[in-house]
C-alpha cells in the first residue's frame, strides 16, 4: 500500500508539471501577442522557425564551398612545382575525396571553359580550372637528350625518327649509344648492386622508321623463323614455293649418300621437285608436304640425325627449362613495342674453370653471378637449366631484396633470338641469320667475347659460344637446344638450331630482358 500512494502522489507530482508546461506555454504564447507577433509568424515559409531552419541550411552550405576551397588549395600546393601553378583535374579529385570521402563528388567545365564546376550535395563552388592531365598527351623525352640520365621508374622515350623506347627502372642509356632505334640504342644497370654496369640493346618490334620524315621503314614482326640458305626469313615450320626451291638448292649431288646417312629418306621428296613449276610446288605444299627440317639434317652430325622438331615450351620444366612468362613476354613486346637483350653473351667476374670433355657434373655449387659486362669473363660451361636459373636470378630482387615487379629477366626464348637476328639483319649486317663464327677452332675461345661480331652493338650471336635457350627438341636423349654459331665448327650460324643433351664448354647463353 505504502507503494501505490507513492505512486499516487507521484502521478499527482507528474500531473502537476504539466499543468505548469501548460501553463507556460500559454504564458509565452500571450507575451508574444502582447508584443506584436502572431501565430503565424511562428510557422510557415517565411517564419521565424523557417528562416532559423534555413539559416542553418546556409552554413552547412558555406561549410561545404569552404571545404572545396580548402581542397582546391592543397591541390594547387602539390602541383605548383610541376605544373606551373595550374592545379590538375586528377590531383583536385584526389584532395576532394580526402576531404569528402562518403559523398558523390562531381567536376564539370564552365561554359566558357575557364572554371571547374564543384557539385557535392547538391552545393557547387566554382573553382579556376587547371590542366587535365587524364585528356592531355604525355610529354615526349627524347633520347638524345636523356642520355646518362638514371630513370625512377619505366620511362618511354622517343628517337629523332619518331621510334619508341621504354627504360627500365633503375637503367640509363649510356652515353655513348646511339640516338636512332635502328642503329642500336644501348642502356645500362645504374642501380642494382651485383648487376651493375650491365648493359642490354633494344630490339624494336613493328614498324621501325629508318628516316626523320618516316617515309622509309622496316618492318620487324615478333615470330620463330629459319633463315637457311638465303638469309630470307620464313616463319618457322611454314613453306613457300620459294623456302621450297631453297631447300632444293642445297641439296648434295650424291643423293644417295644423304639418304643413306639420314637412314629416312628424307631428301626423296624435295628431288622430286626438282625442276618442277612453282604451280605444283604449290600443289605440294597444299597437301601437305614437309621437308622435315632437311637442311638442318644436312648440317647435323650422324648422332643426331633423327629429324627433331624444334618447339618453345614443349619439355617438362623439371627437364629443359621454358619460357618463364611467354605469354607476359609477348604481351610485354606487343604493348612496349620491343625487349632487350643482353649485349653480350652472359659474364661473370670470375674466369670459369675448364672441365675434361668426360665430366659434365656441374651443381649450383658452381654458379656465380651473372653479368652483362665486356670487362668479365664469357659464362661458359653451363647446363640448359643453370642458364635458365641465372638469367631469372639476375633482375628478380632489386637492393633491399625486395621484388622486382617492373621488368623482369629470363633465358632467351626462341621468339626473342629469331627476332632479334631479324633485327640485325634488317638494321644492322646483311645476311646476319647466316653468318657463322668470327673466331674458329684455331683461334679458340675469346674469353672476352670477340671485337667483330657486333651488328647494331649485339656481339656474338654468330660467334664464340652456342647459345643455350627454352627452345626444345623433340628428341628424348638431345631435349635441350643452343642457338649461333661456335668457335669449334664453322657449319653453325646464327639462326641454326642444334639439339643436345649434355654441357660442354662452348656453351654460354644470353638473358632476355622485357617491362610489365
């Protein structure tokens, strides 16, 4: 009972504060009439609460216009230096986004194109308009005038012929390269501690002014070629009537004697056709017909004579090391318009150590660090995946071990080397992808690299050392294959292809180097 009074009288207290609210109420109510003002000052479109409504409606608008303001301002801070005192439309949006990072930000041009328009809630501020950098082209950097320069990051350039070049991060182009594409444009390591003072040659894919009014070009085609006997490119493992009659051409008169060595025949079809119209060659070739890599057969020794076919990426990476990013490196070349290669075959410091013709055990014991210095020493005696290890290694980390993810590096591809010879020949030595070794057997290997085989500023891809690459055989016992010419035999040239099973010491290899 002592609960319900107290509720009672609490509900008399309560009852009590609202007669008093009520009564205030109608106390304020008769002071406002006394002093003049009506009801219906207090609400409607023109109140007094309505203008108190929009006052405040006002000054969050005003918050908002200085806050674009203030926006605008550190956009234009962090711009002056670069820009000239004009603010870019892409820095303004970044600032307003700090600023306002949960509303819809929008920027038109004013019609007279001297003001961007700001619109975020419905509240806009005019603010003198700046560069848009995202409409507006990319300056050009000219070679000629950007040499030596060590570049922060990926930088494309441009030579006197209007020709693209991108330089990797961390790269310079040497003060002593050419100005013009064509003729070889050299850059060097300028920043990455076991590698520096490497230098690599761009290779330049699509087509290559060859003059300053760029009414003469070459055209260079990123593919897998041969070359044989002509020096005339033809895609790889693609006929022609005339690929054909070359094939024809250099076949020994004592056809007998082929046949017998090759143990296949191989030869009986293309005799066949000698004489023949090109009409029928056609015909040929239309049904199918293959020389089976009959001139490379030719230039073989019996050991290996069994017809391989040469592929990119056929092996098992465990057995004859492929391409590491073929598809990235393709797609590098289409976008970049070109790669790098090594300008020499592969260096070390350190002068390699001779091993009799019975031992070919080499482990990673033996590698040392790669460069591409003409000061060091030729990297020979090396096997098909330690080649492929050392080329990956060379620009996988940059100083701080950190992963190199603007370029990257790998053993040369089939595609590169027959681009490359390409190159060379089209821009640098006539018949190039035919040339066999400067030095010979007699001479002996130039552990330096030779002073005469260097076409566009590329030395010895026709001399010195066979060129291991991801290329394959088809051939079990002989899965790995090398490139160029060699020192020991004077029937190897540039673009031949030599299958092989086992490290000997006129191997060497070149990297391949390509942006992201």
């Amino acid at each position: 009972m002592k609960n319900l009074k107290f509720k009672r009288k609490e509900t008399k207290k309560q009852q009590s504060s609202g007669i008093t609210l009520i009564a205030l109420v109608i106390t304020i109510i008769v002071l406002l009439i006394l002093a003049g003002i009506s009801i219906s000052m207090l609400s409607g479109d023109n109140s007094i609460l309505q203008k108190a409504t929009d006052a405040k409606t006002k000054t969050d608008e005003a918050q908002i216009r200085e806050r674009i303001r203030l926006a605008y301002n550190s956009a234009l801070t962090k711009d002056i230096t670069n820009q000239n005192g004009e603010v870019q439309k892409s820095t303004l949006e970044d600032e307003l986004e700090n600023e306002f990072p949960d509303k819809t930000i929008e920027i038109a041009d004013s019609a007279d194109k001297k003001e961007w328009i700001v619109t975020i809630d419905g509240v806009t501020e005019n603010v003198p308009i700046g560069k848009d950098t995202s409409e507006e082209p990319k300056t050009t950097l000219k070679v000629a005038e950007h040499k030596n320069e060590k570049f922060s990051s990926n930088t494309e350039l441009e030579d006197d012929y209007g020709n693209k070049i991108t330089v990797p991060k961390g790269f310079k182009i040497i003060e002593t390269s050419p100005d013009i594409v064509t003729e070889g444009i050299i850059i060097e390591d300028a920043t990455y501690t076991n590698t520096i003072g490497s230098q690599f040659v761009w290779i330049p894919v699509g087509d290559v002014y060859t003059n300053g009014a760029q009414t003469a070009s070459k055209t260079i085609t990123l593919g897998r070629y041969e070359f044989y006997p002509s020096g005339v490119p033809t895609e790889y493992g693609v006929f022609t009537v005339a690929s054909v009659k070359g094939f024809i051409s250099t076949m020994p008169p004592d056809q007998t004697m082929v046949d017998g060595m090759l143990g296949t025949g191989a030869y009986n079809e293309l005799s066949a056709l000698v004489g023949k119209e090109d009409s029928e060659i056609q015909a040929w070739i239309d049904a199918g017909g293959s020389v089976e890599q009959a001139v490379e057969n030719m230039m073989l020794d019996s050991a290996n004579i069994e017809d391989p076919t040469y592929k990119e990426g056929s092996k098992d990476d465990n057995i004859n090391a492929t391409a590491k990013e073929l598809s990235t490196f393709k797609s590098s070349v289409s976008s970049k318009g070109g790669f790098y290669i090594g300008r020499y075959e592969a260096r070390t410091e350190t002068q390699r150590t001779y091993y009799t013709s019975n031992d070919y055990t080499i482990t990673d014991s033996n590698l040392t660090q790669i460069t591409e210095k003409q000061s060091d020493y030729v990297y020979n005696w090396v096997t098909q995946l330690q080649a492929a290890k050392l080329s990956r290694e060379m620009y996988s980390k940059d100083n701080d071990n950190n992963s190199i993810t603007e370029f990257a590096s790998d053993l040369m591809n089939s595609y590169a080397w027959d681009t490359a010879t390409l190159f060379l020949q089209e821009c640098g030595e006539e018949r190039y992808s035919i040339k066999s070794s400067v030095n010979t057997s007699s001479d002996g290997l130039a552990e330096k690299g030779t002073l005469t085989d260097h076409p566009c500023n590329v030395y010895d891809m026709a001399s010195n050392c066979y060129e291991w690459t991801t290329e394959t055989s088809s051939k079990d016992d002989y899965p790995f294959v090398s490139r160029g010419g060699g020192y020991n035999d004077s029937y190897y040239y540039t673009s031949s292809r030599n299958s092989t099973g086992s490290s000997i010491a006129y191997h060497s290899f070149r990297p391949v180097l390509y942006l992201k």
